[in-house]
C-alpha cells in the first residue's frame, strides 16, 4: 500500500481508535492497528476482542494494500510530526515493513498481516434507532460515576440500558449502581427502540463512547444498533462496536424507596461546598459525615479519632420531625456534583434506610443512596 494523508486528518482519527488497544498484550496483532486504503480513504480499524473501532478518513491512494503496525507506536510518532504536514505510509514489496515519512522525518515500522487482525463484529443486529448525542450523553454523565468497580460482581460493570413504560409513556432509561448508591436517568425512547432487549453496557465502552461524544455537537444524530449479545454506535465517520456485560441486572426497583416522607431541600452549592469542607479532617477510610437535620437547619459534623472535629451549619428548608443520618463525603459529592439544578431534595425515612435524592433541575433523573452508621 501507498497512502498521502493530512497529518491533522490522521491524527485525530488515531486518537479515537488508538485507545482501545491494550499497552500490555500477550498477543502481539492486538497491540496493532489495521490500515485499509479504500479509493480516495483510509481506513482504520482497532480492538481489544471487547471493543472495536473503525473510521475512515480522506487521504490520497496511490496503491492499495492493506497492514497492521503498532498502533501507540504509530500514534506518537504522528502527534510528534509538524502541523499542517502530510503524511506518507508506504509498505515494502515483502509486507513486513512500513515506512512513515513526512518532510525530512523517516520512520520504519515493523508490520504483521491483515489476515492476522481480529473481526468482532460479526452478527445481526436486532434493534436500530438514532438519537441525539446530547441526550445519550446526558445519560451517561448522570449515571456513570455509580457504576461498580467490583470485579466478582461483573453484572454491576456497566449501565443497564431499557426500555419502560411510564405514565403512558415508553422511555429509555439507563440506571448504575455499586450496591451503595444507584443512579437512574431517563428520555422520551427514541423510534426502534421499542422491544428491545435490556443491555449492560461495559465500563470501558461507556468511557470510549463518552470521548467520542465529547468530539459532536448536542444535536448530532447517532446511530445506535443492539442485539442481545452486541452494540454498535456510528458516530460521523466513527463506528465502535462493543460486546455487552453477559449478566442479569439486579431489580433495582425494589431498592428505590417509596415511602420517605421527610423532605429536605438545601441550596446544592452551598451543601456540596460544606461536605467538601468538613470531610477534610475525617480518614480516608471512613468518610462518613453525619447529618442532623431539624427547624430549617442542617449541621453537618465529622469525627475523627486522629484529627478532631469538624462541624458547619447550613440553612435548609424542612418542616419535619428531626433526624440524624450519617453518609460517605464522597458519595454525596459525586451525586451532588451530577445534579444541574440550583437545589437539591433529599427525601429521608430513617437513619437505616435508604435516602432518595432528586434534582431541582432535571426530573427525569434520580438517586438512592445508602446510610452509614455515625
């Protein structure tokens, strides 16, 4: 193959489907990306066996061929190459080399054969619809910090993807949770997506896809096709494809409480500022800040048997009988720092149950999240 390309075309390409590729891989063709010229394109292909992502870019084809070379190789030798250069691939007659020259820069690459390189995707799709990128990507940010990093309970490794009907309505919901603290959001279920299967979406995936949304506008259209076993995102000239988490999603509706009847709401800024504040002396360990909570004011208090004491007071608004919770610092600044509203309603039973928080900005998000003992 004989290829001319914009590095700036190049390099953005390459830092999209670079990322999937493992730093550390037994085996060797899994460490490299396939490069495909196709008329007037090239076109790139990478994975880990889990995820797989192509993209096609323009370039100028004076032969055809296609080859493997180490992608983080090939990645960094480009980002280190001028602006606004071009870019020459050229592999030797035998197939086994490939050199990358632009101005007086000359590099030789070791390569392994097409034939090697890896297809995942394979299969039928069941399901097809497209959305807007703003809206899947608002049902990751709300939901992703909740998913589990326990290995034994792989199920809990990704966010649950369904379909639901509410209030006569069928909306596309995604929910994550660690056992601790769940996080559940919603939209209106885009056209095709009716009946179809529930899907654990990986941890990895959600991350790649979340990166590759960061690159569109909210209003950008995405494809989306599903099977039981497999997801596919086109996003432009990028397509990924992921296998999905092989598991039962627990029934996370019976987690989410119902009857808490203690409604506290509190400026979130200010909250958020105030657990921050306190939990500066408490261990690493614990991290438990207990609140108390009674006549429109909450006192926040971490104890720690090295450090000391920490307390601040807030004005919030409350009219029910008063309370004592305790709860992780860090799990209620991570839910507080996904809320959009300027406040935020707590929704409190007892100091054993689990707390129901909502945001006063987006009804169609909520949280649960689990007490401590204080």
């Amino acid at each position: 193959m004989r290829i001319i390309i914009e590095r700036s075309n190049l390099l953005k390409s390459l830092a999209h489907v670079h990322r999937v590729v493992e730093r550390r891989n037994t085996i060797p063709i899994l460490s490299n990306v396939l490069l495909r010229t196709e008329g007037e394109a090239l076109r790139l292909k990478a994975t880990d066996l889990d995820i797989e992502i192509t993209e096609g870019v323009p370039a100028l084809g004076e032969q055809e061929g296609a080859t493997t070379v180490p992608a983080h190789l090939l990645y960094d030798i480009v980002r280190k190459l001028p602006d606004g250069s071009e870019v020459k691939l050229a592999t030797n007659p035998d197939g086994n080399q490939m050199t990358v020259s632009s101005g007086r820069s000359n590099f030789r690459l070791q390569c392994l054969p097409e034939s090697d390189f890896p297809d995942i995707t394979a299969g039928t799709f069941s399901h097809a619809f497209r959305m807007k990128a703003g809206e899947l990507a608002r049902l990751i940010e709300r939901t992703q910090f909740a998913i589990s990093t326990e290995e034994t309970r792989y199920y809990l490794n990704g966010i649950f993807f369904h379909t639901i009907e509410t209030e006569g309505t069928l909306q596309l919901r995604a929910v994550a949770t660690d056992g601790h603290r769940l996080a559940r959001a919603e939209m209106d279920a885009p056209s095709g997506s009716e009946g179809m299967p529930g899907i654990i979406v990986p941890r990895k995936t959600v991350g790649e896809l979340q990166k590759l949304l960061g690159d569109c506008g909210a209003e950008d259209e995405i494809g989306v096709e599903l099977s039981d076993s497999k997801i596919r995102f086109s996003i432009g000239a990028v397509v990924m494809t992921s296998k999905l988490i092989d598991g039962t999603f627990p029934d996370y509706q019976r987690v989410i409480p119902t009857g808490n009847d203690k409604e506290l709401t509190l400026d979130r800024q200010s909250f958020s500022a105030a657990v921050d504040r306190v939990s500066t002396i408490s261990s690493e360990r614990g991290r438990a800040v207990k609140l108390a909570v009674g006549d429109g004011q909450l006192v926040l208090t971490v104890n720690s048997p090295d450090s000391g004491t920490a307390t601040e007071e807030l004005a919030v608004g409350y009219d029910s009988d008063g309370i004592e919770i305790g709860f992780n610092a860090k799990y209620l600044l991570d839910i507080t720092g996904q809320l959009s509203g300027e406040e935020a309603v707590f929704m409190l039973a007892d100091p054993g149950s689990p707390t129901l928080i909502r945001d006063g900005g987006d009804a169609r998000t909520l949280y649960v999240l689990m007490p401590m003992r204080v």
